[in-house]
C-alpha cells in the first residue's frame, strides 16, 4: 500500500485525504466505484484523488454536469442519490411533499442506472414518481412536466458535452429548467443529505407507457398545416436519442423522403465518428453532408445526442454549409410571423440583432435575455418563439418551455419544402432578409481550455484594457456583471459580447457586424472581411492569438 504518513508532492495531506476518501468508501453504494477508490489509494495516485475530492460537483442553474468517475466531484451513483435526495426534502420544503415527479434519461453511460436510482430515491421519499419508457429526447421530459402537471422533471443527461461526462438537468413545475435562487436552495438541501447508504429505496415508482411519447408526437406534427412537402432531408441524431421520435414526427407530418446518416443513427454513447457530438463542432456534420451531396439532399438537420438542439446545413451559392444558429433563429422567427403568430419574440445578448427588427418591422413583441434557455423561456408570458445563436429554438413554447430539436427540425422541413415550391430556398430567403434589413452577419470565437484560469485571467485583461476601437471605428464597453460574467463591446454597425461558457470549459467571443451593400453578394463578401478583421483584433484583444 501506498504511504499515507505524510505529505503528497503537490503539498496534499495525503493521511488526512486518505481519510476522507476512506469514509467515501464506506458509505459508497457502488462496489465499482469504491474498488476504483481503494485502488486510487493504493497507487498512491494522490493528484487524482485530491480532485475527486476538491469538493461537491457543483450543482447550478445547468443542474449537474460533469466527468463520471467516483467520488464527490463526479457523476455517478453516490452523487446521483444524494442529489434526488436533496430534491425530494427541497420539494417537501416549499409545501409539495408527495407531488408528481417524472424523469427521463438518455442513452449515455450511466444514465440508466442514474435515472433508476433517482426514482428509488424519490419513490421512498414518498412521492409519485413516473420514469419514461427508454430514453427519449429532452423535449419529451420537458413535454412530460407539463403533460403530467409534475412538481419537477429530471432529464439525465450531458446533452453534447464528451462522452465522459454525464448530467442532470432539473425542471419545475412551469416546465423550464430552474433560475436562481432554486439551485441555490436544491444544493443546500443536497450538502444537509447524510450517509447514501442510510437512504432509502422503493420500487413503487411506475414506468410510464408509451403513450407520452405519441402524445408527444402529435402535438409537435399538430404544430403544422397542409402543404408543400416535396423536399428530400438528410437527418442525423448523431448517436444520440433523436432518430426515433424525430423520424416519426416528419412521417406523421408527411415528410416521405427522409435518408437517416446510417453510422450514426443508433444510439451510441461513445460517439465513435465525431470528436465531438455537438453540431457546431467543426467536422460534426462531415457525415451527413457528404450523405447529403451524394443522395440529391435538399437539407440536412441534424440534432445533438439528446435531441434538444438543431444543426441545418442547406446549399448555397458557394455549395452545402451549415446555417449559424442565428440565421436558423431569424429564418423560424420570420417563418412564424409570416403566419401571424403573435406574441413576444426573445433571444440573448449574444445572439444577432436581426430578430429586434424583425419583430419591430411585424408590430410584435421583443424580449432580450441573459444566454440560457431558463431565462429565455419566461423571457413573457406571451412568449411565441425564443431562440439562442448556439442552435436552440423553442417554436412552441406552450408545448415544450424549452429548446427542442425535434420540433424546430420540422418547421425547418415545412419551410424548406414551401420555399421550394414557390422557386426560392432557405439561402434565398436569408438573401431577401439581408436585402431588406440589412445583412446581420455573426461568427464566433471559441477557446477551448484545460486550466480554466487562463480563462479568468482573459475576461481580467479585457476587463482591464478594452480595446478603444474595433473595425476603425470608437467602441463603447458595457460591463455585463453581476448579471453575468461578460463584457459587451458596441459601435454604430456591429458589436462583440465575450463571456464563459456555461456548460463546457470554452470562453467565447460573439461577434456581429451589419452590412448594406447594393446585392447579396456584395453584402456577404464584406461582411466575411469584416469578420476576418473582427476576429483577428479580439484574438489580440483576450491574449488567445
């Protein structure tokens, strides 16, 4: 066995964190993971220990998100259970002792297992826990939520994080994931929860039919009318949970031609053809845009493992590119307001100016948020339509009160198939808008780091010296704290908001410039130097060249 007298060579008390993890050991309810504990211990792997062991993982306004490998600091079974413990006495505390909670999962490591203990926990806690029948999409718990009138819903999942990591996403009874100060109260509650082993269990919890899911179904195809649906599309769950209901909801709606991206329709929790399950990602689509030039594809849409984001690429000029998130926001909101949906329209301080004037142009509301669909959907409540630029819409917020995949991947179908129809496409229509208002062009710097203090000591130096002119022209700077940790930087036809990530350890830079010129592709051109310029003059800007 390893020394345990004294001192690690990174100045940790290896006697006093033995200790500690000694005790994890024994109040541990999974025999795998308190034998990759002893066995930590017995390496002597002290670095590896004193980070499991640095403290509780964090539970935020995302819930829980993080690598799954033991101890406290990790997801798994021990955490998992001393969170819906937590959650159990934080519900019997605001006076909803034995209400309904419904939880889902997806089809990642652990999740199974994660959902199944969460509903003993809850069950013997005394509430009436309803589990979904295998794993399904976000959307379908956050549907589940409102269709079962539940307290709360719980989604496992780590939505398009790596696939070490696993999450828990907590939901009201509004439908929404939680806001301040509810996580504060849920991880009070979780630190006074005491042994795991001394928790109880129950088997009384109930696996629901079916039947949700075709409620689901329903309700999502119900979003749209008769007409044009002459389009071929390209669809990829990239190995996630999506292929099922999203599949079944374009056949429902009348969408025939549908080609599946054959390697990566099951689901998968290694994602062994992307290096990064997350649409964004460069090389994310690579499959299904060849899938697409070598099948005549119209369209591709494509959702993250748990189906809650949606990726479009179409062609253009140029050939096949993914669409920004932005331009798929501006395309769904301008697509609804055409159909004279009203109420307020939202989006974030980090997404285009676009939708600002499109609702301003169409007499309906504008609501800007603070990036994350928590706050987006109860940005009113009117809400008709909500976006972010990082590929979440919300185009039925009275069916799912937050982003969805699935139902934003149909109303793509339906308007790809219409603009096909009437001569044009969906790279058309972005060019109608940008002749019209103006093109709102928008790209992002993204910095994905290991030391998450290179990227405090970033937000510090722009904190610090801003720069005083971007593009030639003055900058005004906007300090976003406290409401958030980001700096906006303004001037007459563009601006840059730099924040963290939320979810991942990246800082990202937005950025947006407007362009009017005499044609599309005049406007286009200058915009991507403008851009290029752009991104150059922040890089130097946050010391990330």
């Amino acid at each position: 066995m390893a020394d345990q007298t004294g001192a690690g060579r990174a100045g940790v008390d290896t006697a006093a964190l033995a200790a500690t993890v000694s005790a994890w050991i024994a109040d541990e309810i999974d025999p795998a993971a308190a034998a990759s504990l002893q066995g930590l211990i017995d390496a002597g792997d002290w670095a590896e220990l004193a980070d499991r062991f640095s403290g509780p993982l964090a539970f935020g306004t995302a819930g829980l998100r993080g690598p799954i490998r033991s101890g406290p600091n990790g997801m798994n079974r021990a955490v998992v259970r001393r969170t819906a413990a937590g959650i159990a006495s934080w519900l019997a505390g605001h006076g909803s002792a034995g209400a309904t909670v419904v939880i889902g999962y997806d089809a990642r490591h652990g999740s199974y297992d994660f959902a199944h203990d969460s509903a003993g926990i809850l069950a013997a806690a005394g509430y009436e826990v309803l589990v979904l029948p295998r794993p399904l999409p976000t959307p379908v718990l956050a549907f589940s939520v409102l269709h079962f009138g539940a307290a709360v819903g719980i989604m496992v999942t780590a939505s398009h994080n790596p696939p070490q990591d696993n999450g828990y996403k907590v939901y009201v009874g509004d439908g929404a994931q939680i806001v301040p100060p509810v996580d504060a109260e849920i991880e009070a509650a979780i630190r006074g929860v005491g042994s795991v082993r001394a928790l109880p269990l129950s088997q009384t919890y109930r696996v629901v039919e079916s039947d949700v899911v075709d409620r689901y179904v329903a309700a999502v195809v119900g979003l749209i009318a008769d007409g044009p649906r002459d389009v071929r599309i390209v669809h990829t769950a990239m190995h996630g949970v999506g292929t099922e209901v999203m599949t079944r909801v374009l056949a429902a709606a009348g969408f025939g031609d549908v080609i599946e991206v054959e390697e990566q329709t099951r689901p998968d929790p290694d994602f062994p053809t992307v290096a990064f399950p997350n649409p964004e990602e460069p090389g994310a689509l690579d499959l299904a845009l060849a899938t697409a030039k070598s099948t005549g594809a119209d369209v591709v849409i494509a959702n993250d493992p748990d189906a809650d984001r949606c990726g479009v690429a179409a062609v253009f000029a140029d050939g096949w590119r993914m669409l920004r998130g932005d331009e798929v926001g501006v395309l769904l909101a301008d697509a609804l307001i055409r159909k004279g949906v009203v109420g307020t329209y939202a989006t974030t301080i980090v997404s285009s100016s676009l939708l600002s004037v499109l609702a301003a142009d169409a007499g309906v509301g504008y609501a800007e948020t603070l990036t994350g669909f928590k706050w987006l959907s109860r940005a009113a409540p009117d809400l008709a339509f909500a976006y972010e630029e990082a590929l979440g819409y919300a185009v039925a917020p009275g069916l799912v009160r937050d982003k969805d995949g699935v139902s934003a991947g149909l109303l793509v179908a339906e308007l790809a198939a219409s603009l096909a129809a009437a001569g044009s496409s969906l790279a058309g229509r972005l060019d109608e808008l940008a002749e019209k208002y103006g093109l709102f062009a928008t790209d992002q710097l993204s910095y994905r780091v290991e030391d998450l203090s290179m990227i405090t000591d970033a937000m510090a130096r722009l904190r610090a010296h801003p720069p005083t002119s971007l593009l030639g022209s003055a900058v005004s700077v906007e300090e976003l704290l406290p409401a958030t940790d980001g700096v906006r930087l303004r001037w007459a036809s563009g601006r840059v908001v730099v924040r963290p990530s939320g979810t991942e350890p990246k800082l990202k830079a937005y950025l947006e410039v407007v362009v009017t010129a005499a044609s599309a592709e005049e406007s286009a051109a200058t915009a991507r130097g403008l851009l290029t310029r752009l991104r150059g003059e922040m890089s130097a800007a946050l010391g990330l060249e």
